[in-house]
C-alpha cells in the first residue's frame, strides 16, 4: 500500500475511533492493563510511554506505581477522557497526540514503552515496531497486551469482516497476537521475548446485551452498523451467536471468554 494510501486509512481509522465511545469499553477491560504493567515489574520514577493509549488504561495503571507517564493517542477525544479520569484520581502525566507509526520523541527516551490493544491497530506494523523499540532505551522494556487471532476478538472481527470487508492490503490487527508474527515485526531488535498467553472476561447479562453494547460503544463495530444501515441486524445476530459460543456462564448471563497475549521484551 502506498504512502498516501496509507495515510489516508490512518484518516479513516481515527474517525472510527472517535466515534462511538471506546472509553466505555476501555474501562471494561482495565484490569488487562493492570496486569500487564505488574507483569512489566516497572519501577517508580521510570520513564514510560503509553502507545495508542485511550482513554489511558496503562497509563494510569503506570502512574500508580510511581512511573513518570506520557500517554499518547492520535485521537485527541480520547486523550481528554485520559484527562479526566487522571485528573479524579490525582495522579501527574503528560499527554500528548502522537501517531504509533511516527512517535515524537528522541531515541532511547523511555525506560518503559507499553501498549494495551492500542499500538496493534496502526496499519504499519513493520513501522510500529520499529518505533515501540527505537523510544525505548537500550535495556527498557516493551510490554503489550494483544488480542489474538483465534480468541473471541480476533473472531469478532473476522464476525463483522464477512459483513464489511476491511481494506485490502493491510494485515490484520490480531496478527499481533500471533508468537511468529510478533517475533518477526520485533526481529533482533529486542531480547528476552515472550509471548504469554492470557484470558480476558466480558460479562454481561445476556450475548444480545454484549452486542448490543458493542454496537453502540466500540468504534470497529460502531462503524460497521453505519455501513450496513437498514441492513445491519444479520450483523447483530451474528455478533449474538458468536458470543453465545464463547459464553462459559451457566447462570442464565454471559461470560465471554476472550484470548490475548501479554508481549514482553527487553530493548537490546
């Protein structure tokens, strides 16, 4: 895909994030940043990035141990719900909007880089990569939380793909989630690899109330109803039989069970 081309799909993807209201579905999924950043073993005063951060889940998880923060989004919208929740909690950070793909800062600046299925959005993965790395100094850590390809999200979004194919050329967001494909986008460039396996719970009192929150909250799936217009209530079955397969509840409610991995590695 071409430089122009790509730029203008980065255009597309944050109108898709602005709309909707992912903080929602952000503030669902917290603990996932929470453990990520225990699992990261930071230190107070470390200086840590937060890629692609949201409403700024990792980020304030990294503020709370003490972390000197900068949360970054290219979604000014969701920067300023980062703001807001800092702010309630007390906590000191930076924000800043910044682009995965072209991150604003010098070589080696932080001690930490983080990225809770944020980073792994971008359409450049080869590019991302290599910023995550090129920001983070010799001996920091990388430390991502990614959907997989075979979890509830990765099917989620093969769900809607049948429905509104998405633009071709690009590799799929759930790559990065992937081991082979995580140690090829980070090369020689980082040490200490891994790739651990996790599960994240959605709960919600039935599969049609998960769809329906999705429908109205997740910009991917926000977006996709608009596309559908009258047409969209296949794409809304589809979405409550896929989460009626992966519900473990045997209480009448949903359980959704949903796969990711937590990427750690150390900058070489």
């Amino acid at each position: 895909m071409t430089e122009l081309a790509l730029d203008g799909l980065k255009a597309k993807q944050q109108k898709t994030w602005a709309s909707g209201d992912y903080s929602a579905v952000a503030a669902i999924i917290h603990p996932i940043a929470e453990e990520l950043v225990q699992a990261a073993d930071l230190s107070a005063g470390a200086r840590v990035l937060d890629v692609a951060a949201g409403s700024g889940n990792a980020a304030i998880a990294a503020a709370r141990c003490g972390c000197r923060v900068v949360a970054s989004d290219y979604v000014p919208s969701l920067l300023d719900r980062a703001r807001e929740r800092v702010a309630a909690e007390r906590l000191a950070m930076d924000f800043e909007t910044a682009d995965a793909e072209n991150l604003p800062y010098p070589d080696g600046s932080f001690d930490a880089v983080l990225s809770v299925v944020g980073a792994m959005f971008a359409p450049d993965q080869e590019r991302v990569a290599a910023e995550l790395t090129r920001v983070a100094r010799p001996g920091g850590t990388i430390a991502m939380a990614n959907w997989t390809p075979e979890g509830f999200i990765g099917q989620m979004f093969r769900t809607v793909g049948r429905r509104v194919p998405p633009p071709p050329g690009i590799r799929g967001p759930v790559e990065w989630g992937s081991e082979a494909r995580v140690r090829e986008l980070f090369g020689d460039r980082v040490t200490d690899l891994r790739v651990v396996p996790r599960t994240f719970v959605f709960r919600y009192p039935s599969p049609e109330a998960f769809a329906e929150y999705f429908r109205r909250h997740y910009g991917p799936t926000v977006k996709a109803f608009e596309a559908l217009g009258d047409d969209a209530k296949p794409l809304f079955d589809d979405l409550v039989a896929l989460a009626a397969v992966h519900n473990v509840a045997t209480d009448g409610t949903a359980k959704i069970a949903a796969a990711y991995v937590q990427v750690l590695a150390t900058r070489r």
